[in-house]
C-alpha cells in the first residue's frame, strides 16, 4: 500500500527491526513506552519534507459495509464503492488473493469460493494478468486437500487464475518471539514480502481462541509461517500462555511491520462465533467489508462483531504506531449505515473468562 507516495512494505522492511528490539526488551506490551520510543525512530524524505516513521494516522479512512442477502453481490459492491482506491494501487504489480483454510473438514472455518468470485468479478475488467489463488493451511491435509474439499478447484476454469499451495514455495529464516522473550527462528513463505506482489486477504470474520478475532490482518500474519506436513512454523507465533497480552499479539505486531495486505477483504456473511477459529458455530450477520486500510477494516469489523477494538492488542498498538487507522471514530463507512449492522458474537470461551465477556 502506499500513503503519501512512500511504499508501505519497503518503509516497514527497513526499519521493522527496531520494533523487535523493544518487544524483546520487556514483558509488557509494545502498546505503551515502546511503542513510543519506536514512533520517535527514523525519519524519511517524502516530496514536501520529511515524518516520522510509527507516526499516528491522523488522517480518516474509509471502509466500505454492505449488508444483504446475496454473499457474492455483497462482497462485489464493496469492492466497487472503493474502486477509485483500489485500481490505482495495483499498478503493475501481481495478484495474490490469500482466502483463509485454516484446516479441512469444517467449510465454516474457511473463506467461501464466491467471496473470492466476487473479488474475481471486481478484478476482471481491470487486470488482465493471470491471478494467484494462494494458501498455506495449518492441519489435517494439504493446501489443495482444501481446495478441493472447499470448491475451489472450478475457479481455475471460471476465470484466469492459478490455485497454489502457497507451503510449497520458496521460503526464508526470520525471527519472531518465543516464551520467555527469547528469539524463536522460524521459516516464512518469501512471496509475502515481495513489494511488487499485491496482496488481497479474503477473509471470513470470526472469533479466536487467542487474541478474540481473526480478520484480515490474521489472515496474511499467520498465513505466512511454512506449515509443510514435516513441520507447523505457524504453532510457533502462539507460545506462551492464553493470556490478555499472550505473545501472539507481539508477534503479529512485528511481523505486520515487514508483510502487510494491500487490500482487506471480510466476508462476514455467515460468519463463526463462540469456539473459533475452528469449532465455532454459523452466526448470520450478513454483512461484506472492504478496505484498502486494513486496520481500519478489521478495527470495523471487531465493533461490528460486539468486541471493542481498543482491547485487542495487536490491533491497538498497530494503532498507536500508524500502521491503519484503528480509532473508529475515524472511519468513514460507506454504504450500509454501521447501525444497522451492530452485532453480539459469542466469544471464544477462553477469551470470554480472560476478557470478562
């Protein structure tokens, strides 16, 4: 994504690693002093002077809410009320849409294929590049055990697309943070950080046994460990204990400062609530989301789900240090008034003891 002319990823690359420095530093979360000594970090030229890198977004984003009862139409006239957004920041970059299979064996688990139609419908008059349908699965099975079991296998025929199991390519070593703040190597699919790859995470909104909601940032930050059948990487971002700050949030936290969606979308049609983000049971919200600020769209969708934003770490001190717009007071929704689309998820029973819910 690109704000005032500078890429997003290829800022976030150079200078990430002093948020890892601060994290390891201490047992309390990077929402408070850390957070403020990295906002006070580097500084880089832009046209008209210079900023501050973790700089608070000041500016309102917009999110477009569609609510109705077609999940393909809803998912497709979200996307168009932020066309104007969109198209331009494509460019001439790949494709990838990253839909969410956390394992098989339970469809309401996993991105629905006519989300991804619809994402497909949206992309066709205005890409002409083949398009990457790409996912990294954590259990039972493989990627393309997925697919198949999902329905995603037609698209390949439906439209000019490529289904790969995104475990299966090329990777690297980076680190992120294990019990006891010690540094953890663990291996990462390389194509997450490519800047010339456009990155669309097509996600289902649901509950989690962790950190409350999994959206679209979830998605794409735990999507990225290798899990190749020999070893699950993804396991390796959760250590620690099932707390309100359990080390989950740190490590979504800094990786978000190197790989980051350039477009969210939430299919929130039929949703999970309660034990998610596996065993949850359907919750009928009937909404669609899509925003090329994906804090702004995941901070909207965790109030339209009845949780408050503020309380969810990752997504607060990706606030605090402006990578989105998480304060809801400064999203501009478009379309669907958000009062029509207020609603009470169950939560995870773990979370719901931790967070008093």
């Amino acid at each position: 994504m690109k704000r005032n002319g500078i890429n997003r990823r290829d800022i976030l690359r150079q200078f990430g690693i002093g948020a890892m420095t601060a994290a390891i530093a201490g047992n309390t979360f990077l929402a408070g002093c850390a957070a403020e000594s990295i906002k006070q970090a580097a500084t880089v030229n832009k046209p008209n002077g210079k900023r501050k890198l973790y700089e608070r977004v000041t500016k309102p984003s917009r999110v477009a809410l569609v609510k109705g009862n077609d999940r393909r139409e809803i998912v497709y006239q979200s996307l168009k009320m932020i066309e104007n957004e969109i198209v331009p920041s494509i460019g001439n970059k790949k494709i990838l849409i990253k839909p969410n299979m956390v394992t098989t064996g339970n469809p309401l688990c996993a991105t629905h294929p006519d989300a991804v139609r619809a994402v497909l419908d949206f992309l066709k008059p205005h890409y002409k590049k083949q398009i990457i349908i790409g996912e990294s699965t954590a259990f039972r099975g493989t990627t393309f055990d997925g697919f198949k079991e999902y329905g995603y296998l037609p698209l390949e025929k439906e439209y000019d697309v490529k289904l790969i199991d995104l475990n299966q390519q090329p990777r690297h070593y980076g680190y992120v943070i294990a019990e006891g703040n010690r540094p953890q190597r663990i291996r990462f699919i390389s194509t997450f950080f490519d800047p010339d790859v456009f990155i669309i995470s097509v996600a289902r909104m649901k509950t989690h046994d962790r950190v409350v909601v999994t959206l679209s940032l979830k998605n794409i930050l735990l999507g990225c460990p290798v899990s190749d059948g020999e070893n699950n990487d993804k396991f390796l971002m959760h250590t620690g204990r099932i707390a309100i700050d359990t080390i989950l949030h740190f490590n979504m936290f800094h990786l978000a400062q190197q790989i980051y969606p350039d477009l969210s979308v939430i299919d929130g049609f039929e949703g999970m609530e309660g034990d998610g983000p596996i065993r949850g049971t359907p919750f009928d919200s009937r909404v669609a989301l899509a925003g090329t600020d994906p804090l702004a769209a995941d901070t909207l969708a965790t109030k339209i789900m009845g949780f408050d934003p503020k309380r969810i770490l990752y997504l607060s001190a990706m606030n605090e240090v402006g990578l989105g717009q998480g304060d809801i007071d400064k999203i501009n929704v478009l379309g669907t008034p958000l009062d029509q689309c207020l609603y009470h998820f169950k939560p995870n029973h773990l979370m719901a003891e931790l967070y008093n819910l």
